[in-house]
C-alpha cells in the first residue's frame, strides 16, 4: 500500500502532542533520527558535518546558569534539561506508560497534568520567543538568502526565492536557557531516582 495513503491528511491534538514529545527525545538523543528529521525539514540544507561553534563556558551564578543553547554543550544539558521535564511534569512517566488501552478521556486528562508541569518547567528553564513577527495566516516574501534553518518551506516548493506564501506556524527560538548548576559528581543520566516506601 502506498505510504502516502496511509497518512493522514490531519492528526488529532492528542497524537500530535505524543508525537512531537517522543520527536524531542529522539533529537535529544540520537543523531542519526535528528539528522533524518533534519533531511525532511529542509533537505538542501542538511550540512555535510555538523557545526559545532566553540563558546566560553556560561558564567555561574548563585542559582543558575544562563546559557544560550547550542550543540556544544552536549548530552549533560540535555540529560539535565529532560530530567527536570520529568521532575516537574513527569515527561519520562508519559512517554514510557503504554496508553494503548486508555480512553481518550484518560489520555486527555492525563495530558493535561503533564502539559501544566512541563509548560511551567519550560517557562523557569528558558526564553522562549517566536522565530517570525507576524501573525499565522499573514503575506510573507523570503528573498534569496533567508536563513534556510529559521524557516521550513512546505507545500508546492519550486523555483527560487523569492518566494512568497502564507506562515503558517511563527516558529520558536530557544532565547536563553536558564539551568540550575550541576552538582559534582551528580550522574546525568539518572532523570529520576527510584523510589522506596518505607
């Protein structure tokens, strides 16, 4: 059967939201899906080795450090920044409860603690502000040269810019990160202790 049959042409809230969650995880972690993924997002723009730019270590504050995200910093970041996604709205404990057998209510519901948590979480941890000024559904001309990693064509891509169509999602720009210190000798790769009742 052809693939493209297979897809539909919308998916629901709710699969989407499964999606996209196990689609950060997977780039977090593994090169080569984030590669794939990046292929599809703009397959001209997949660079032939990954652009690693070198940046002073974040300067350390009392509570915090704020760093701009960037692809040098490397797993701990990730690790530390999935870890508190868990802690606050219990991300891990979603993606890994098999939900096969729940009602949509129960998955909503479900949804909508792990949503408060980890959109409180994302809020403390980091800026976050849109990539593009307009509104969605707002006239926009790229001339040549616009920055191929800001912006993913969809729809009828033929030609060379300018281009002009419709936006139909602004985007998001990780602006600063904000994280809490790593403690020594702390294991990154814990994103949560076990726990005992006693």
């Amino acid at each position: 059967m052809n693939s493209q049959e297979d897809t539909p042409a919308e998916l629901p809230f709710l699969t989407r939201l499964w999606f996209a969650l196990v689609c950060l995880i997977r780039v977090l972690f593994d090169p080569r899906f984030a590669a794939r993924a990046w292929s599809v997002r703009a397959p001209a723009a997949l660079p032939a080795a990954p652009v690693r730019p070198s940046l002073p270590p974040p300067a350390a504050v009392a509570t915090s450090a704020v760093t701009k995200p960037t692809p040098a910093n490397g797993a701990p970041q990730a690790l530390q920044l999935l870890s508190l996604l868990q802690r606050e709205g219990r991300l891990v404990d979603f993606l890994e409860q098999d939900i096969t057998s729940f009602s949509d209510e129960d998955v909503g519901a479900a949804a909508r603690v792990v949503h408060q948590g980890c959109r409180e979480a994302l809020r403390k941890l980091t800026t976050v502000e849109p990539v593009r000024s307009e509104n969605e559904g707002a006239n926009v001309t790229l001339e040549a040269g616009f920055a191929v990693s800001e912006v993913k064509l969809i729809g009828d891509v033929k030609g060379t810019p300018p281009y002009r169509g419709t936006l139909r999602h602004r985007g998001w720009r990780a602006a600063e990160l904000h994280l809490p210190e790593r403690i020594e000798g702390h294991d990154d790769s814990i994103l949560a202790p076990a726990e005992v009742e006693l």
